[in-house]
C-alpha cells in the first residue's frame, strides 16, 4: 500500500510492476508485526480446511510466518500450509478432468487465478501427463518444515502422506532415481508415530507402506542379477533376501489395516494397495530349484537387463530348451505351476511394479507355444490376473483376474474365471469363487494360500 485517497487505497502491484487503486473495503491492510501473529494464526486455523479459499489461507499462513518471531513457529503453520497447497492442486485436477475451470462456489475466485496466487507465493507444483491431460502435483515443501519442527503424530502421518503419493512420481525416472525414491518413501513412513494416531490414520499409513513396499520387491527383484548377469541401467546388486523382506514387508503392511476402520473415503485407496501387493505378491515366497525330472523352467540372462525364460524337462537340457522367451520384466520362477498331464505351464510374469500378466506355455502337435494374457487389454496401470488352478480333462484353467478402470481411476474390477485352455478366453466369470463350480472343486490349494484376492 502506497497511500490513501478518500475510501481507495493506492496499491503497487508487484507480479503486474503497475500501481492503481483497491477499494478500501475489499482488502485487509497488514502490518506484519509480531502482534498480529496470534490473529493471523487463527485466520490460518480457519480457512485451513475450507475448500474454494486455498489462495487467501496461503497468503495468511505467508503472513503470519513473516509476522511470527522466529522462535514461536510450529510446525502446524507449515501443516496448514502444505494441506491447503495440496487440495488446491487436487481441485486444479478434477476441474481439468472435467474440461472446466469453474468456480467451487458463486463469488470464489477460479482456479488458475488461485495457482497464480500460490505461485506468487512460492508454492511449487510439478506437471506430469496423466491420462492425457496435465496433472499437477505439491512439490510438498511446507510439508518437509513439518518433519523438522516437532509435529504432531497427525501432523507427521499428514506430512508422510503427502510426500509418498505414488501418482505424483513420474513415469519417466529411470530406475535408479526411482529406487532411491521409493526408498525414501519407505523410511520416511517408517518414520510417523503410529501409536498416536487414530485408527482410519494408521490404516492410511499401512495403505501407504503396502503399496511403497510391493514396488520396492519389484524393483528389488530387477536389482536381483540373474545368475550370470546383472541389474539394469547401473542399479545396485540385491539379494534373494532383499526381495524377500521387501514382499513380506508389503504383505505385513496390508494384513496390518483393520478393515472394520476404513474410512469411506480410504475404500479405493484400500483396494488399490491390495492389486499393488497382489502384483508383487511372488516377492514375498522363497525360490527352491524345480524338480530337474519333470516339466519345469529355468530363468537365464538375456540382453543387459533381460531374462530369457526356459522350458525343460528330463529330455531336454537348457542347450535344447522344448521352449524359450525373453523378457525384461521379472520372472517370479516360484509361481510355476504345471497341470497333471504335464502338458502345460502358468508361469507369473511381472513386466512393472504394479502389473503382472500369465505366461502359458502349452504342448500343440506342432510344438510348444506361449500365450501372454494380460490382466486388461486397456493399459490401466495396476492389475494382475493369476493362475488360480486346472480343471482335469477339460484343458480349462481357472484364474482370478482384478484391474483398474482406465477411465475411472476410483473403480477395481475383481473376477474369477474359467478360462478356455488353448485361447485363454473366458468361458465364465463371477465376482466371487463360491458363484463358479470349477472354483469349488479345483482351485490350486497353493493359489487360495497365496492370493490376496480372496481378502
């Protein structure tokens, strides 16, 4: 403010760099005195979870932090902060999936001019394609001031949420940048007292660390060097035991949350950690070396970063594979499961941290073939499907297949199905074993011990 001129008030635009007049009555003129801190505080405390005035308790909570002496700041300004910083981005991606850029409420301002604000203020957001449209994500700095500021148990599981979201990673981070991410997305949950909080709280963190731990098993198992070979893209070597720890980690976390209190609005976050858990859920069983007598496969390096997977038997060595097929997604050898009559193979197939198809190796006059049957034909982005078991002298094969509608990130199909043996087509689905006979009197004991589709 620059002056006073009758009920106006002379103002000097510093985005714009031009000076011109507000009504006196349409602003608040500050001081920004250590006074005014404990009023502005309660501002702040106000409009912290009002949705549609994220820009003005932004330009409040800068105020008060300027106004604040240094030694009387909490971390529950930052908490505030970060929290309307981040809802601000949510509603900037519900009106673009909408094609709108609408006011929430008549009068509010809309949203690019509240971005506009929160950037004039120094808030950060990243813009990654999701979907084909722009997704903004917080870069989440408000939040990292909570963890150094004594918070809260709430104030700490706020902040580890916020800065662990899977779908503000982008898809482009090679894989090392990735790991090292994850990683700390792992301590950093690891880090929020659980004790504290309340139990729909503690559940949303265990949600969290399932679905961070089931990609680090995935990402584990490519560090995994193939006997003979090695990790991709310059990843450090891993372990068996890594892998491991990682899968029964993530499967800890999820048989952690109490179903019975799951917040309505935490039902798609439940599901959505459970197919991530699913995906990776080889990770978790130890790998013995398959009978050499019998139908079985062996995993060998291919190309840097591939694994070359084949077929064997008594007759036929690695030197004279029946079949072999390259990959370079992870080859979980454990699942492979071969029908009585040893004429086929399912094999469980993981090319990416949350997706996992079924190989078929079968045995045909002219040799033996793979079929790959992915858990959609519409890229998703989190699904499986599972050999769940043989149905004897028919050919037919059941399996439990759950996916993602890649048009409605918030909606999970979950089927079991007797597939046709030669084309892998559905021959009958159900959303539950009971509503299938073949499930009843032939599911794979192996499969129901070790799937979470039956949660």
């Amino acid at each position: 403010m620059r002056g006073e001129r009758l009920d106006y008030l002379q103002v000097w635009d510093l985005t714009r760099e031009r000076g011109g007049y507000v009504r006196a009555g349409a602003v608040r003129v500050l001081a920004l005195t250590p006074d005014e801190a404990p009023e502005l505080l309660a501002l702040v405390r106000f409009l912290r979870d009002r949705g549609g005035s994220e820009s003005l308790g932004l330009g409040l909570a800068a105020a008060y932090l300027k106004a604040a002496p240094a030694g009387s700041i909490t971390a529950e300004a930052f908490d505030a902060m970060g929290t309307m910083a981040e809802r601000l981005a949510w509603r900037a991606n519900v009106a673009a999936a909408n094609a709108a850029n609408a006011p929430v409420r008549p009068g509010e301002p809309g949203i690019a001019a509240q971005l506009e604000v929160a950037a004039s203020l120094g808030i950060h957001y990243a813009s990654l394609e999701r979907d084909g449209h722009v997704w903004l994500c917080y870069d989440g700095d408000a939040f990292r001031h909570v963890a150094a500021l004594q918070p809260t148990p709430e104030q700490s599981a706020r902040a580890a949420l916020a800065l662990t979201r899977p779908d503000c990673i982008a898809d482009t981070l090679p894989p090392l940048q990735r790991w090292q991410a994850d990683t700390a997305r792992a301590e950093l949950l690891a880090r929020v007292p659980q004790a504290g909080l309340p139990p729909y709280v503690r559940n949303r963190i265990r949600l969290r660390q399932a679905g961070v731990w089931a990609t680090l098993a995935f990402e584990d198992s490519r560090r995994l060097a193939v006997e003979g070979g090695a990790p991709p893209a310059g990843l450090p070597d891993a372990t068996a035991s890594d892998v491991l720890a990682a899968g029964n980690a993530a499967l800890e976390a999820l048989a952690g949350v109490d179903k019975g209190q799951l917040a309505d609005d935490d039902q798609s976050a439940w599901t959505d950690a459970a197919m991530r858990v699913g995906a990776s859920r080889w990770a978790a069983e130890p790998v013995f070396a398959p009978a050499a007598n019998g139908l079985h496969v062996l995993a060998q390096p291919g190309q840097p970063g591939e694994t070359c997977v084949l077929l064997l038997d008594a007759k036929h060595g690695a030197d004279h594979p029946l079949a072999r097929r390259c990959t370079f997604g992870t080859v979980w050898t454990a699942s492979a499961r071969v029908n009585p009559e040893s004429t086929a193979l399912a094999l469980a197939v993981q090319p990416l941290a949350t997706w996992r198809e079924l190989w078929m190796f079968r045995a045909t006059p002219a040799g033996w073939t793979l079929q790959v049957l992915p858990p959609s034909t519409e890229a998703s982005g989190v699904g499986y499907v599972e050999f769940a078991g043989w149905v004897p002298g028919t050919g037919q094969v059941l399996a439990a297949r759950e996916v993602r509608d890649p048009q409605h990130a918030n909606r999970f199909a979950r089927t079991y199905e007797l597939l046709d043996g030669q084309t892998l087509a559905t021959r009958k689905a159900a959303d539950a074993p009971a509503s299938l006979k073949a499930f009843l009197k032939f599911q794979d004991p192996a499969w129901k011990r070790v799937t979470v589709s039956l949660r």
